[in-house]
C-alpha cells in the first residue's frame, strides 16, 4: 500500500486548462500580428491605423508569454509519444523552447526600436510606454533589421508549426494535437509503462 502512495502519478495526457487557453488566444494574435505586419509593409495608406493596431497587440503578447512561460514551468506537461525518435522528441523540446524566445524577443525588439528612434509606445490614446533605450539611430537600424528578420522567421516557424500539427492530428494521431486541444484524451503518449505494468 504504501508503495503505490509513494509511486509518482502518470504524467498527463493533456496539458493545463490554462496552457490550452494561452496557446491557441496566442495562435490567434500571432496570426494577427503577422498580417498586421505584412499589411504595414505594403499599404502606406494604411500604416498609421496598423501601427496603432501592431504595438498593443505586441506588448499583450509579451505579456502572456511570461504568463504562459511560468505556466509551463509551474505544472507537469504531456510526454512524447513513443513512436518518436529521441532526435525528434529532442528537436521538438527545442523548438519548443525556440518559440518562446521567439515571442518574447520581437515584442522586446519592437519596444526598443521605438524607443531608439524616439517614437511613443502607444497602448491606447493617452497612454504610452516608457522607453526602454536612449534615442540612437544606429540603435533604432539595428533593431529595426533584427525585428523584420526575426518576424520572417517566426513567420516560417509558425507555418512549420501548423504543418507538424496537421500532420500528427490526420497521420499519426498519436496524441500531440489532441494534448493541447478539447478533444478526447489520448493514452498513448507516455513513455512510462502503466503503473499495473510496474507491479
């Protein structure tokens, strides 16, 4: 009796209530963002009202990437199916772990081109953001650069990201979509054997 007490529970099938939330509101402004940004690169009309649009939109994102990253730190999450590979389980940690760098470093980066080219961090009408860095042109081309190239690449994980999600919900269905989703609970995810199997 007091063996199976002491026994560590199963890790879960899905994650959090509260990951799940964060991570498809957070698909949604990210998918918003991204046309956002593309519109201001392309229509001058519309540049202004899109810039009002791009920063509030950006600092909630930067906001609820440290929410979900203690979220993450904070409770057990699925493990990889054993079907993968220890160099793909790997490799998706890793690009796990990339995407929230990714999200907070082009708020961040945004932030601080406005502030090197002295230009308001506006949230609504009335209320702007401190600068976060001392008005600098070089500063301000530098991290302009940085923050479109990194845009691109999220832009090109992102569509990574969905083929992979794609592919495990309609191919494998092996329990990664469904983790993060509402769906039925999948228990094939572990890598650990059953706790009757351990007896």
């Amino acid at each position: 009796m007091s063996g199976k007490k002491n026994r560590p529970s199963a890790p879960p099938t899905q994650f959090n209530i509260t990951a799940r939330i964060l991570h498809w509101l957070m698909a949604a402004m990210i998918l918003a963002m991204i046309f956002v940004g593309l519109g201001m690169m392309t229509s001058l009309t519309w540049r202004p009202w899109l810039l009002d649009l791009h920063v509030p939109l950006g600092i909630a994102i930067l906001l609820l990437v440290i929410i979900r990253f203690i979220n993450r730190l904070s409770f057990p999450v699925p493990k990889m199916p054993v079907s993968m590979s220890k160099f793909q389980s790997k490799a998706a940690g890793t690009l796990h772990w990339l995407f929230y760098g990714m999200m907070l470093a082009l708020p961040l980066t945004g932030w601080a081109q406005l502030s090197a080219g002295g230009f308001p961090v506006k949230l609504f009408p009335g209320v702007n953001l401190s600068p976060i860095l001392p008005q600098s042109p070089l500063l301000y081309a530098l991290l302009h650069d940085a923050h479109r190239v990194m845009a691109w690449a999220l832009f090109f994980m992102v569509v990574g990201h969905f083929s992979a999600a794609l592919l495990h919900a309609w191919v494998y269905r092996d329990g990664i979509f469904s983790s993060i989703t509402w769906g039925r609970k999948m228990t094939i995810r572990s890598e650990e054997p059953p706790a009757s199997a351990a007896e």
